[in-house]
C-alpha cells in the first residue's frame, strides 16, 4: 500500500486494520499543521475528523474508543469516534512522544522526571509511581495491560 500526500506526513498511527488514519504534518513541507491530527478516511480519500492542539504533536495512539496525542509536556485523550475530551494530564518533558495504551489502561510518563503514571479508565483509577531516577528513554506495555517495563536515559 502506497498513498502520496504530494506533502510531509510526520505521524501516522492506523485504527486497527481499517482506513482510517491519524495524520500529523511532518517537519519538511508538511501536508498538515504539526499541532493538529488529521482523521483520515483512505477508502473516501477524504478528511473525517481534526483536533488541534496547543503545542507540536510528538505521539499519536488510536484504538477504536480512544485516540491519544502526545505533546512535550502532556497528554490529551479524546473519545473516538466523536473526539470529545475525556482525559487530558500534564508529563514531564517528552520529547520522545512517550505513550502506551492498551485496552482501557494508559501509560504516560509523570509530572516528575523518572515517574510513571498509569491511568485505568475503567476503574477510574490513576496511579503514580517513581520507577527511575533518570528521565524515562522508553515505556511497553502488554497486550492486556497487566505488565509495563520501562527505561530510562541512564539505563
């Protein structure tokens, strides 16, 4: 599969294995702004849906009810398909687009540097928990959202 915007594409993130993408200008000549997220139907090659932002976008996670963007210091989570904002959390400085989600379990870096916040929307629950003493490098999580592991910059 090949499709050519004519323009940057910085971010791409697909819904399961359906048409509809995520999109986020890139960094040269980039086809959209790199503060909005761009809905994407391939199949009616057309827009469906945007969400503009505050800041750059550095992550982007979609499921079929939630769709995450990722900014340097916070993390947005909409509703999907109707994009109203359920959740939304200041981080730690993320340069990486820090971000897992599985199921109903959200995983962030914290406020702090080296804490992890675990967020479980169907509990109504959020947990913060200092993990290292360095700024997070990388963060997993399992496909049922029962194991997360983690780096930092220092190992």
């Amino acid at each position: 599969f090949i499709k050519n915007f004519g323009k940057g594409i910085g971010i791409t993130e697909m819904l399961n294995q359906t048409n509809i993408l995520a999109l986020v200008g890139g960094p040269n000549d980039p086809m959209f702004p790199e503060d909005k997220v761009i809905l994407w139907d391939d199949v009616q090659d057309k827009q469906v849906g945007e969400i503009t932002t505050s800041g750059t976008i550095l992550g982007v996670r979609l499921d079929k009810t939630r769709l995450v963007i990722v900014l340097e210091n916070k993390v947005n989570v909409y509703k999907f398909p109707d994009l109203q904002l359920e959740f939304s959390r200041p981080t730690f400085m993320n340069p990486r687009g820090l971000v897992c989600f599985s199921g109903d379990i959200l995983v962030i870096p914290g406020e702090e540097k080296g804490t992890l916040t675990i967020v479980n929307f169907k509990a109504g629950e959020t947990l913060t928990k200092r993990v290292h003493k360095h700024t997070l490098a990388i963060i997993s999580i399992s496909e049922d959202g029962s194991i997360v592991a983690t780096a930092s910059t220092s190992g």
